[in-house]
C-alpha cells in the first residue's frame, strides 16, 4: 500500500483546524423573538417569563451572571419604546447564571417586568458565554396607566375609523397621549404630573394639546361599553 503526502497547503488547513476547536454558540430561541409582556400597569409585578438559553455548540459551554443592560439603539419618533432596563429584571428562578451546559442542553431564567412609565418599554436580556460571544433577546412590554389607557382603548374601539395607526401610550410635556393617524392626530390627558385639578382629555392642535373634555366623563363612558365590548376592570392582553 502507498501512502500520499498531503501537501504543504493541505497540511496547514488540516493542522489548523485541530488547533482550534469548534466555536461554542449560545442561543436564545424561547419564547420566540416577538414575544412581548403586553400591556402592565404601573408597578404591576405580576408580568413574568421564562426566556431559555441552549447550546447549539459542540463543546461545553458555562454561562456567567445573566443581567439586563440597556446597551442597545434607540429611536426618536413619536411612540417609540423607551429604553430602561431598570424595569426589566431577573426574578425568581434563575436556572442559568453559572451553569455549564454540554452539547444541545438548555437552561431557563425568569424575567420580571414591572413598568415605571407608560408607554412601550424594552431592554436587553443578556446571557454571557465565557470565551464566547453572549446570547441576547431584546425584551419589551408596554406601561399603562388606568383610567387613561383604558379610555382611549375604549375609544378606538369607538371611532375605528377614527383612530387609526395607533402609538403606544408615551408621555408628552404633561401628558399621557397616543398618536393616530400617522401622527396627525394625537390625544392626550394631563395625568402625567401630580396635580388637585380634576384630569381632562386634550387633542392634540397646531402643536398644542387643546381641552376636550373631563377624563372622568369618558372614563365613565368607557366603564360601561356596548355589548361584546371590554370594560376597563377587565386586564389587558
């Protein structure tokens, strides 16, 4: 039997490739990607998540302390989610925070989100890979303050036509508001900032908010809804 020599370049790729094992890679694959909290109230601390980590590697892999940062873009247009990773954290059972996993294992650690604001929220869940690149999922939920974000749910079940396009609820100088429209219209009440005056729902004018009517007017209009229509009491999805 003969034996061929590899040549020189061959040799090199071959010696190359045992020197250097095979990449470890972490994924973050439940729940999917769109996931969302939904919509929470203020301080709520019900609104949790089991998010897993596996490795799609072959060769063991350990996971240091997962955290929740805020290193991530941001957006300027109206409605768009507020970064703050405080309102995001890791709750209860943490079955991944220095854990080695082998070859096609998974771990689980729970997320809590507990909105400090209204309107869309988000952040990154991050899962570190030692001596490899961390495992990231951006996570997002939506703050709601009642009775104001009930009131302009109930009205664009009210006025569809109306009421198009809708924004998360974000807060504008004083106001609590959404926009629709594309932005050309916005309606708003002035809840945002403490105040001993009777709250008021404002529509958004020549770049003012200009009064409407009282929010509890509405707000008791919205509490009793047409049939096959949702009340405020009721949570939202």
């Amino acid at each position: 039997m003969t034996h061929r020599r590899l040549s020189p370049l061959l040799s090199m790729v071959v010696g190359t490739l045992l020197a250097f094992p095979a990449l470890a890679q972490v994924t973050v694959s439940d729940p999917p990607p769109e996931h969302n909290f939904g919509k929470i109230p203020l301080g709520a601390t019900y609104a949790t998540q089991y998010f897993s980590a596996f490795n799609t590697g072959t060769q063991a892999v350990v996971l240091g302390p997962v955290r929740v940062d805020g290193d991530m873009g941001t957006c300027a247009a109206i409605g768009c989610p507020v970064v703050a990773p405080a309102d995001f954290a890791v709750y209860g059972s943490d079955g991944c925070s220095g854990r080695t996993l082998v070859p096609g294992e998974g771990c689980s650690t729970q997320i809590r989100f507990v909105p400090s604001g209204v309107g869309g929220r988000t952040a990154r869940l991050v899962f570190p890979v030692q001596g490899a690149a961390e495992a990231t999922r951006v996570v997002a939920g939506t703050g709601v303050a009642q009775p104001i974000d009930c009131v302009l749910d109930w009205a664009e079940r009210t006025y569809p036509t109306l009421l198009t396009q809708p924004t998360p609820t974000f807060v504008y100088q004083a106001f609590h508001a959404r926009c629709y429209q594309g932005g050309s219209l916005c309606v708003g009440a002035d809840t945002a900032l403490p105040t001993t005056a009777p709250a008021s729902v404002y529509l958004y004018q020549g770049g003012q908010m200009v009064r409407y009517a009282d929010l509890s007017v509405l707000a008791a209009q919205a509490t009793y809804p047409a049939p096959n229509s949702r009340s405020c009491s009721q949570a939202a999805e």
